[in-house]
C-alpha cells in the first residue's frame, strides 16, 4: 500500500519538477525479489493517479524497474574495483564482531589491503576515503557534515555477486539524469555513503533535500504497524483525492498566509522546496477530516451524490439494493452534504430512509428513551396524524408538543429522532420526517411506543 509519506514526497517532487519544466520519475527498486509483487507496482502507479500524478502529464516518467539495470550496477562496481575505490571481503559479520568487540562499531577494513579476487561469498566493499568530511548540501537542512573516519567501508555487492540498493540506487540515478532527491528524512543517513559513490564514479552528486518525518498525535513516527498510513485506505473512506492532496502539501510546508484551502495548481505555484521546515510534521487526523468537509461542500450536488454513490450500494449500505431511491436519496443529499467530512458518512445519515425498520442502537434508546418519553411519543403522534407534511409545519407540532411537556425543543426531538431514525444524530429533523412520509413516520412512533409499554 502506498504510504501517505510517500505520497508527500512523491506531490514535492512533482510540484518541483513541473515548476522547473523537468520531468518526474518513477523508479520501481525491486532488486529485493520478497518484497517485490507486480500488483503492487500497480497500486503505487493508481495510488499517484489518484493524486494527480500519472502519464497524462509530460512531465511523468515510468516506471522503471531497477531490477532491468542489474548489469549496468554490476559493471559500476567493477569500475570502482579497477580503480582501487573497491576491495573484495570475505570476513563475516562474527569475525568483525570478534576483532573489534561489538557488531555495533561496523567493519573495521581488516581485507582493505589483503588484495583478494572475486570468489562465491566474498562480498565487495566500498574504500571510503580515511580523512576529510563528506558535505551533504541539502536545501532543507543547510550541510551537514559527516567525518569520513565515521563511515565504514560499505558493502556495494553481495556475496553473490548482486549489488546492494546504495550502489544500485546511484547508478539508476546516473542513467536517468536525476538532478534532485527529494525523499525522506530517514535516507539522510545514506546520503554520505551515496554521494561518495557519486565522485567516485566520476558524476557531481544530485541536489539533496531530505523532508522531515511525518508523527501521530504522540509525535512517534506513522507506523503501519500501529497507524493508518495507506493513501488508499483515506481515498477508500471517503476522503477526497483533491483533499488529500492539498493536505500533504501541508505537511512541513505551507504558503505563508492565513488561507491553507488551496487547489493543488496554486499550491503547486506557491511551492518552495526550500521553505521546507525541517522538524517533524503532525499528521493531524482531525484535520484532515476537516479539511474533507470543506471540499465535500464545495462540491456541486451532481457531484457530490456521484461521489456518494459507492456508499450507497453493498457492500457498505445496510439496505437491500431494491430499496434504494435515488430521487428519495437526492432531496436530502444538499443536508447531508453539510454535516459530513468522509464521504462513508452518509451511509449512516440516510440509511433510515431506506431500511424497514430503523437501526436498534442501544446507547441511543438509553440516551432518548428517557422518563416522559411516551408522552412526548404519543402528543407527537396525535399532532402528526393531522399535520400538514411539510417541515414548518411538523416543526410547529414538535414545538407544540414540547410546550405541552415543559422541554426545549430539542430534548422533545429526541425521542421523536430515534423512533423514526434511529439515531442521536443525523440530518435536520423535520426535513427527515418530511422526506420519510406520514405513514412511515405513525408506523415508527408506534413502534417504539410499543417497546416502551409493551
């Protein structure tokens, strides 16, 4: 599943690469043949569809699989061989940890000068230079600097001779002209290693820019093992891909006015890669509902009941198919078009229109059912029966009824809104009554009626 991370940094790579007339790539890094599946590669390249980011645009390109460049990484590590930048090694990870006294330390250079030639298990390792300071210039967090003695010398091919992603990574990026990195901040620390394979293959390394990481409401980075963290599950909910998209951008960045609903051509306008913040970014569940809604309501209603429409049908609607209505659906859409934030919301806010019977939520019925609900019941019913049907005119049965029974307005409603809805909460109340019809509505107050004094 695509991680909303990844969604961001795939949306700032986009808004640079159409700012600056450049192209957006995407590469597939399947060298790794577990974690590798080619309906996975689909939903990477639906997922990004579903933002705005496809082969539509001239800017787009790919996708590329790593895995077609398999020679090309091998030869990049034999060059590096013949130049004396890399050396053949066959100590395990047990003799490194017995010469040095910890696996922690990392490899100690121990074949550096053993000058051994390839055979099956010797790994190839990168000779990093032993003085000096290799200088990340990254437009988000200035340069840091890392101390070559503090980086080992990595392994750039396996034992069986296949590379490893750091060498592979920076040769696919050779072939294919990337001139920025925008990633996530958690690659930093590879970036060193990268860029020294970069020199030493001869190339000026790419512009980095490394974004901060992304945290749940306890500031601990979005995990899959404990948060929802799949754009596909958001766009599966009901959260607008126009939504969405507007609110990633967000994250770690914004237009520096007061104004944060924005169409993702302006935001792509305003973008600034180097107004990045660097520390971590909240992502703010509520907000983005919030968000939500207010796209939900700037939708027009065709629109809006279209987008609807998959909640409207199994396997998400609680009601047969057959007893669905369309033009029953389509004269409360405009109320709940103003209450919802997730489009799978209205499946609840409009279900009571077509079940038989509304839903039997206990916690509601304790909540209404209260002592004087039959009076309440049975004063609504008589008004009811006679009542022209039309939502003024049952407000002003209700408002009757509750001058009867010395309550507010809305604690009379209560009883009345379960009988009929079942629920607490829902849509306007005298429009709901309107739009279910006098004899539905009798037959629901009886009913409940019935359970109350049975």
């Amino acid at each position: 599943m695509f991680h909303v991370g990844g969604a961001r940094s795939a949306l700032y790579n986009w808004a640079v690469a159409r700012q600056s007339g450049g192209t957006f790539v995407l590469r597939i890094e399947d060298t790794d043949g577990a974690r590798n599946q080619p309906e996975w590669v689909d939903g990477i390249v639906s997922a990004l569809a579903a933002i705005g980011i496809s082969d539509s645009d001239p800017a787009f390109e790919g996708p590329y699989f790593q895995s077609q460049n398999a020679e090309r990484h091998k030869e990049a590590g034999l060059q590096l061989l013949a130049a004396g930048r890399a050396y053949y090694c066959d100590c395990t990870r047990e003799q490194v940890a017995e010469r040095t006294g910890s696996v922690q330390l990392g490899y100690d250079g121990f074949c550096r000068d053993r000058g051994l030639t390839y055979e099956a298990g010797r790994a190839l390792r990168f000779r990093t230079p032993d003085e000096g300071t290799t200088v990340v210039v990254d437009l988000i967090r200035g340069e840091p600097a890392f101390p070559n003695s503090a980086i080992e010398d990595f392994v750039i091919a396996r034992g069986d001779g296949s590379p490893v992603f750091l060498i592979a990574n920076v040769v696919d990026d050779l072939d294919e002209g990337i001139t920025q990195v925008i990633r996530g901040e958690e690659h930093l620390s590879n970036t060193p290693k990268q860029q020294l394979l970069w020199e030493a293959l001869g190339a000026t390394p790419p512009v980095w820019a490394h974004l901060p990481v992304i945290v749940n409401e306890r500031r601990q980075k979005l995990s899959k093992r404990r948060d929802k963290v799949a754009l596909e599950d958001y766009l599966a909910e009901g959260y607008l891909p126009e939504a969405m998209v507007n609110y990633l951008m967000l994250l770690g960045w914004g237009p520096g006015e007061d104004r944060e609903i924005r169409p993702y051509p302006e935001l792509e306008q305003l973008f600034d890669i180097k107004a990045v913040n660097g520390s971590s970014a909240f992502f703010d569940v509520k907000k983005l509902a919030a968000f939500n809604g207010e796209y939900i309501r700037a939708l027009a209603p065709a629109d809006f009941a279209a987008a609807c429409a998959p909640w409207l049908t199994l396997p998400h609607a609680t009601w047969s198919p057959d007893a669905f209505d369309q033009v029953l659906f389509d004269t409360v859409a405009p109320l709940a078009q103003t209450r919802i934030t997730i489009l799978s919301e209205i499946t609840a806010y409009v279900d009571f229109l077509f079940l038989d019977e509304p839903v039997n939520d206990e916690t509601a019925w304790a909540k209404a059912m209260k002592a004087g609900a039959p009076d309440i019941l049975r004063d609504a019913r008589a008004g009811l029966a006679d009542a022209t049907w039309q939502a003024e005119q049952l407000k002003a049965v209700l408002e009757a009824v509750s001058e009867k029974n010395g309550l507010k307005l809305g604690k009379a409603q209560a009883p009345i809104r379960v009988a009929t809805t079942g629920r607490t909460v829902g849509l306007p109340l005298f429009e709901s009554l309107e739009a279910l019809a006098r004899e539905r509505v009798l037959a629901r107050i009886d009913a409940a009626l019935g359970r109350l004094e049975p």
